[in-house]
C-alpha cells in the first residue's frame, strides 16, 4: 500500500524551498481530492481559498505568529467553514442531488426536511464547530494526497482567525477561518525532515472491544 510509505515520508514542514512551485496539474489534484473528501450530509458546508497574492500573504504573516511556511510555500490553502447553516444551503445541495442524480427534486423533500429540522436543534455556536470540523475531514484528505504526490504539507492552527477573517473578507462571505494548510517542496535546511517519525504503536492506539 503506498499510501503507508508516503505517510511515513511526510512530515509537518517547517520550512519552505520559495523557488520551487507546485505545477498546475497536481495542485489539481490535490483540488480534486478535497472536492471528493467525506462531508457530513454530503453537503460541503466549506470554502477552500487558495491564496496566491504575495501582498495578501504578507499580510497574513503577522497573523500567523510569524510562521514563514505562510508566504514561503507555494500554495496557501486556508480552510473555511460557513458561519451559519441556512436552509438555502441545504436546499442548495438538494438541487445538486437531484441533478446528479436524475431525479424530481421532490422526492428528496424529506431528507431536506429532516436535515433543516436537525439544525435548527442547535445553536449558532455548535454549528460553526460543526462546519469546522467538516473542513478539518477535508484539510486531513488534502495532506494524503499531497502525501502521495510526494509533495510537502503543513497543517496549521497557529493563526488568528480573527485577524484572517478581516483580511480575506470571509465575514463577508458568510466564512470564517479554521484551519490552513501550507503546500509545496521542503527546503533542504529544514532539519525536520531527519527527524524520526514518532508515533504511539498500535497496540498502543488501539483497543478491540
């Protein structure tokens, strides 16, 4: 299985090779990846801004407690999970279902319904938490297949949401930051990548019941 030995050979990267960019076509796949990542409902309640400006990236480098992967890496990727859950949104995705799918838009009434029904259950705290969560199944999607292009990966929570919010426009939006993914080749100085991997066993990690 490849995907185990591109694991063992990613890491988080600390420091980026500025020079070296990653080309249209994989960066397409890794785009292709996210599209296609589990989402709750199926409803994709996330944006994935890939920003490419270097004036908007500088910016953004305060606001991430300095970290240079921001504006050395090739590809900025900064998750967004939607600040609300309207109905629109679920609606909105009934309307892809049926088209997809090749059915009346009707007959999926009540799952719609059902879904509508669940989230307004929940307050606007829990379901900002919930669109988090949905980006970070997309964000640990994105790193396997950076992973298996052989291209380097950080996650990244270091940042001030608040501050990324402002600077993109995301309220806006109806967006908020959550987390942000850094992409792109290693530098050959970052130590890092000699480092051994350190994980628990799996014996460790697992329990069978």
């Amino acid at each position: 299985m490849n995907l185990i030995e591109n694991l063992k050979w990613r890491y988080a990267t600390k420091k980026y090779n500025s020079t070296k960019k990653v080309s249209t076509e994989d960066m397409n796949q890794i785009k292709e990846a996210i599209r296609l990542s589990a989402s709750s409902y199926g409803l994709q309640l996330f944006k994935v801004l890939d920003v490419e400006n270097k004036a908007l990236r500088e910016k953004l480098l305060p606001a991430s407690w300095g970290q240079t992967q921001i504006t050395d890496a090739s590809h900025l990727l900064v998750f967004c999970g939607y600040a609300d859950v309207k109905d629109e949104h679920i609606d909105e995705y009934m309307n892809l279902k049926a088209e997809v799918s090749n059915i009346d838009v009707a007959n999926l009434k009540g799952y719609g319904d059902f879904i509508k029904g669940t989230m307004s259950k929940f307050p606007i705290e829990f379901k900002q938490i919930w669109t988090a969560k949905q980006t970070y199944i997309a964000l640990g999607t994105a790193m396997a297949a950076c992973a298996e292009l052989k291209i380097d990966s950080t996650p990244m929570e270091g940042f001030e949401a608040e501050f990324y919010n402002e600077i993109l426009g995301l309220t806006d939006k109806g967006l908020k930051a959550d987390v942000v993914l850094a992409v792109g080749y290693r530098n050959d100085e970052d130590d890092t990548q000699h480092h051994p991997k350190v994980r628990k066993s799996v014996e460790n990690l697992f329990e069978t019941m």
